[in-house]
C-alpha cells in the first residue's frame, strides 16, 4: 500500500526540518537499502 503525506508548513519551520535532514536522509537510505522506499 502507498501513502501520501500532505503537510502545512508553519512560520520558522525551515531552521527545525534542517537540522533533521541528516538523519531523515539517513533514514530513507535505509528503507531504500530493502526496497521499502518508492519515490
């Protein structure tokens, strides 16, 4: 099943969804790496 997230963003929220870039970066490698991941 494939799923769709649609979210708002909110005033200052680029300086929060930079610093968890690396690790969602991360993160998506990995379910990427077992084929879990469809973009």
């Amino acid at each position: 099943m494939l799923y769709a997230i649609i979210a708002r963003d909110i005033p200052a929220s680029q300086e929060r969804r930079l610093a968890r870039r690396p690790a969602h970066l991360a993160r998506r490698g990995q379910l990427k790496g077992v084929g879990r991941l469809v973009l």
